[in-house]
C-alpha cells in the first residue's frame, strides 16, 4: 500500500503505533475537518489503513523522509 508523503506526516501527527486504533482515531476525526483537504486526507489514509494487514503495517516506515534544506547552508563545509 502507497501512502503519500502528505498522508504519512498526517499520520505521525497521531503517533499511533496499532494500524487499527490510528484508523479509528483517523475515523473518528473527520467530523473535526468537515469539507476540507484534511477530512480527504484522513479518509484516504484511514481507507488504506483498514485495507492493509497488521504485518504490512508494522513493515510501513512510517517516518517521513523529510529532505530538509537549512537556510543558509549550501552544503559546503567550512
């Protein structure tokens, strides 16, 4: 199951380790996002979420992969 980079860092909001109870909790925020992106967003990651094993979800790096540029640093070493 591919999560997009946008539902995985909504994801890591949570801090869920259980793929149900993030699910759930997903489930159960949609009514604080109403019309929004955010409510696509959770139902998309809850709908993938409840379509996946518990093992597909423990082997999900769940950990964004921020590719953080500092302001500033150009990479070059001083």
């Amino acid at each position: 199951m591919d999560f997009t980079m946008e539902e995985l860092c909504f994801m890591a909001i949570y801090d869920i380790a259980e793929r149900s109870e993030l699910a759930a909790t997903l489930r159960n925020s949609l009514t604080d996002f109403d019309g929004s992106e955010l409510r696509e967003l959770a139902e998309s990651a809850a709908a993938k979420l409840e379509s996946m094993t518990d093992d597909e979800f423990d082997a999900l790096d769940r950990i964004p992969d921020f590719d953080v540029e500092i302001e500033g640093d150009d990479g070059a070493e001083e």
